[in-house]
C-alpha cells in the first residue's frame, strides 16, 4: 500500500507555528463555521518517497482512533520539485485532480476523499502533512459529501 519513509514531528515551537500558519491559511479558503473550531491534534508528518516509492489509492478518514477525526488533509512540498511521478492526486466527484508540484505548494482536501501518490520515477518528494478537525459541526463537516479541494502556492 504505501512505500516511503515516515517521520513522525515532535511537538516543538517551530511545529505548533506552522500548524497554525496552515489552519490560518485553510481558514482563508474555505468557509467551514466557526474558525477557532479547526485544530491539528495529531502530529504532523514528513514522508519522503524515494524512486519507486508511493501510496495506493486510500483515504485519510478511518473509522476510529484519531483518523475518525480528520476532517482535512494537508500536503506542503518541502523541497524544490526535481523529481518525476510522484503525484499527489486526488479523486473528487468531478473526477482525478492531480495537484501542483510547487515547491512551498499547499493543497489541502477533505480526508474522506480517496487519494494517492503514483510511483516516484526519478528523484525525490519530500512532503509535510497534517490532519485538520472542524468541531463546529460534525454532520456538515463531513469531507465525503463536500469533495472539495483547495490549492494554493507561497
């Protein structure tokens, strides 16, 4: 299902402001309730796939434990985007959406909606992730009806 390696981020200043950064610019766009409702309750994550790595199709939002609570995924490239394959695309009801490969790039999308990285051909893609839950209201919050995605580039 998924081959890359997995760094999980200790909670540290640097980490806690860029979890907010990310909620202030998921804030931005989307209109999604209550604003202070968005929290990041789990720790971010690097991955970085190497030639051949990637991540079969799936879906962020589990059926318990914390992914139950995942509203909104959060991808930012990390590195300058000298690597080939690798995409992250995403499957909406308009169909596959492969997203930008921006170094800095943001996309974020609900966590229901099934996703995945194709195969690394050359190169390397390293990327940041996070988990977002909207506690405003659970029911309209829910990623699977809603099949939206957003993108925006620094």
């Amino acid at each position: 299902m998924r081959d890359c390696t997995v760094y999980d981020l200790p909670t540290d200043e640097l980490i806690e402001r860029v979890k907010e950064e990310l909620l202030d610019r998921l804030r931005a766009s989307l209109a999604i309730g209550s604003p202070s409702r968005l929290q990041i309750r789990e720790s971010p994550r690097v991955l970085r796939y190497l030639p051949g790595g990637h991540f079969s199709w799936h879906s962020d939002r589990g059926r318990s434990g914390a992914s139950r609570h995942r509203d909104f995924t959060i991808s930012v490239q990390l590195v300058p985007c000298s690597y080939a394959g690798g995409d992250l695309q995403v499957e909406t009801r308009d169909g596959i959406v492969s997203a930008p490969q921006q170094h800095g790039g943001i996309v974020a999308f609900a966590s229901g909606l099934r996703h995945r990285i194709s195969p690394v051909v050359a190169g390397e893609r390293w990327s940041f992730l996070c988990w977002v839950r909207n506690s405003s209201n659970r029911r309209s919050a829910d990623p699977v009806s809603r099949g939206r995605t957003t993108s925006r580039r620094n």
